[in-house]
C-alpha cells in the first residue's frame, strides 16, 4: 500500500520486536517491571510519508493487558529522505520543542490546554533513526475526511500551535536557526520542482478531455514553465512579517480528531517531518485544502480564516506577545498574497487527498500511467487527476484562478 508520498510501505523491520518494544515502554512509562511478552507489527500506510515508514505495535505484557503503539523510522527510500534532515527534525520536535511549548500554553491556559501530539515514548538512531509514540486511537482519536466542522476545529489548533511556537522562539531566538535551515521557498527546486509541474501536467491532459474548460490546458502548461520561481517570490520571508514554526502536511492525514457524543473534542497532530519557519498563512491554506467541501472553494474561507485569526490573537494575548500579530486587515492582505500557492496547492495535493480519500474515478477502464515526461523522474500518477470530487472542485477553482488573473503575463 502506497503512503503519501508515494513510497511502497516497506515490510515491518526486524528489529521492531518484543524486546525493542518492551525498552520503549519501560522507558516511555518510567515503569522497569513491564514484560512484552508478544508484539504484533502491521504497516501503517496513513502515517508513511516523505521521509519515514510508520508501523502500528500492538504489545501483549506478561499481566494480558495490551500497549498499542506508533514506530516511526526514517525510510530509506523516495522523495522526502532525499531532503536531509526530515526525520531528524520530527524526532527533536516531538523530544524537545513541542513539549517546551506545550509548557508555555499549559501555564498561561490551563483550562483548555490540550497536547498537540501523541507522547514521545522513545527515541534512537540505531539500526535507523526512530521514534516511538503512544497510539492516539486508544484515547478515541481517529482519521476523518475534513469537513467544515473538522476544518474550523483544526485550523483552532493550528493557531494555538502557531502562538505557542512564537512565544516559544521568543525565548530562543537561536533555535529560528535550526528550523530555517531549509528555506520553505527554496523547497520548490529540484525533483519537488519535477513533482509540481508533473501534477499541472497531469490536470492539463484532463482539462483538454472536459467541455468548456479546454481554453484552460494550454494556461496550465504554459503556467506550468514560470510556476516555481512564482511560488519561490511569493514565499520569500520578508522583513517585518509575522512568521511561526509551520507543519504544511496538516491535512487530512496529519490530524486525528475525537469525537465525544457527537461534539468534537479534541485534535492530535501525528507529523512534524517538515516544519519550517515561514508565515502561518502556509499552514491555513494547507488545512483549508484538505477540506473536500466544495462549498469552501467556491464561496471562500474567509470565516474560518476569521476563526483562525481570532484563536491566534486571543493565544498570543494569553503568552504576552499580542504585539506581534498584524491587524486583522493586514493579515486577510497577507493571505490574498498567496495566491500562487493557492493554485500549487489545488494542482499537487489536493488531487492526492481526495484520490486517498476513496475519490470516485470517473473512468475506471482506464489503466494506472504516469506523465510521459523525461523531465518527471517522479512519475506522477494520472489517476489522481480523473477523480469525479477532484473534478468538481477544480472546475471552480480554475474559473476563480482566471478572475484573479494567475494566467495574466504567465510567461514570465
């Protein structure tokens, strides 16, 4: 089974044992009597991305009870693991920043303070680098399509995550350092370049296929040769912005939710492999493109960009950095600037959360192919653009992209 960036999700390892597991308890528990007598290993597809395979533990103890767990170790394979450092970010996240700013935001808002993610049990770097996490589905937590609903609560989320995270380099400033050694600007180079103009590709030969919106194919693929040096400009840290540490994969496969009698509870983020330090308005569009209501694309966001704005002032007032937020005003401009990232987004991840999401194929003859493409060593999959919700969806938003005038002086 394919994870989400493509990668075949490997075998379980070996070393992933009763033993192994067992270490991980004792340690992540502080509790020396533990005893794993058996552990089940099964791969986990949703939680394989970029740079790690994931694997779900359940662990058997000599008492009968039962430990389930998540291994996350750094694949040896595929796109992300040729970005150095993903994986090791993610580890000193979970090990480091994040319980430093969870601190932060259970002092200043203990009433409502939640985790952002699972526990780190433990953590290493032989015979692979690895983390061990407790297993949010055994506190309720689970994988939904992002509705409306689901969409205002993680977008809540993310801006106590990015206030935290604020505050937090306020007392450290050194650590900006760390998390700015990949430029999120410059992310759009090399093979991510390739994967970018190979999905506008892929929508360009569907366009052609679809009445009325033929004019679009030659747009896209003349759109397709400029784009990345677009989105570079655009995402250019400038001078004075507002920016916070950012997890662009908060989408649909990188939150759980928990539902209590039918009220929505709580949210857990389950990846941290690329974050960056660049402005929030990246993480929101990304979280608004995981939501597959087509109501959010053809009328806008703009009240639950309003809900974000709002949790992320009161969330900074709280930690005692008010001062640092933009007007509302100048952050509703801000977000407008983003316009080419908007259309990125709509090309190469929204196709694949909604192709992950079980989306409808409208020709199901049709066989699995990549974009005949030498410059595309990626080979990005044609099906992921053929889906009948992606479909509708991406017909509006290019009519919108036309309106704004994304394919205005496309050739330079």
């Amino acid at each position: 089974m394919e994870g989400q960036s493509g990668l075949v999700n490997s075998p379980p390892p070996s070393w992933i044992d009763a033993e192994f597991v067992q270490t991980a308890l004792r340690n992540g528990e502080d509790d020396s009597t533990i005893t794993v007598t058996k552990c089940d290993v099964t791969s986990n597809a949703v939680e394989s991305k970029f740079a790690a395979n994931a694997y779900n533990v359940v662990a058997t103890l000599e008492t009968g009870e039962k430990r389930s767990l998540i291994v996350k170790c750094r694949a040896e394979a595929g796109l992300g693991n040729k970005i150095s450092g993903l994986f090791e970010t993610e580890v000193k996240l979970l090990t480091e920043t994040l319980p430093a700013m969870e601190a932060l935001l259970q002092t200043a808002c203990p009433e409502e303070f939640q985790p952002f993610a699972p526990k780190c049990y433990y953590h290493g770097s032989e015979p692979l680098p690895f983390v061990v996490l407790e297993d949010p589905s055994q506190e309720g937590f689970n994988y939904y399509l992002i509705d409306v609903s689901r969409c205002r609560m993680a977008l809540r989320t993310l801006a106590r995550f990015h206030a935290a995270s604020i505050a937090f380099l306020q007392q450290n400033p050194e650590e900006i350092e760390y998390f700015n050694k990949h430029d999120f600007a410059e992310k759009f180079r090399g093979e991510v370049e390739d994967f970018v103009k190979g999905g506008i590709e892929c929508l360009a030969n569907e366009v052609k296929k679809w009445p009325a919106f033929e004019e679009y194919a030659d747009k896209l693929l003349r759109l397709k040769e400029t784009i990345c040096n677009k989105l570079e400009e655009t995402l250019r840290q400038k001078d004075g912005s507002l920016n916070c540490l950012i997890r662009p994969d908060s989408t649909v496969t990188g939150m759980m939710f928990k539902i209590s009698e039918n009220v929505y509870t709580g949210v857990r983020m389950t990846d941290f492999q690329s974050v960056f330090y660049a402005s929030p308005v990246i993480d929101v569009l990304h979280c608004l493109f995981a939501c597959l209501d087509v109501r959010i694309h053809i009328f806008g966001a703009a009240r639950l960009i309003n809900e974000y704005y709002c949790t992320l002032q009161e969330t900074l007032r709280l930690l005692g950095h008010s001062e640092l937020l933009p007007s509302q005003d100048e952050f509703q401009e801000l977000v407008s600037q983003y316009k080419f990232y908007n259309f990125y987004l709509s090309t190469s991840v929204l196709p694949l959360t909604a192709y992950g999401l079980s989306d409808k194929i409208e020709d199901d003859n049709v066989e699995d192919g990549n974009v005949e493409n030498a410059s595309n060593p990626l080979g990005i999959n044609a099906r992921l653009y053929k889906g009948h919700m992606y479909k509708s969806i991406i017909q509006c938003l290019l009519c919108e992209y036309d309106v704004q005038g994304i394919f205005d002086n496309i050739g330079t």
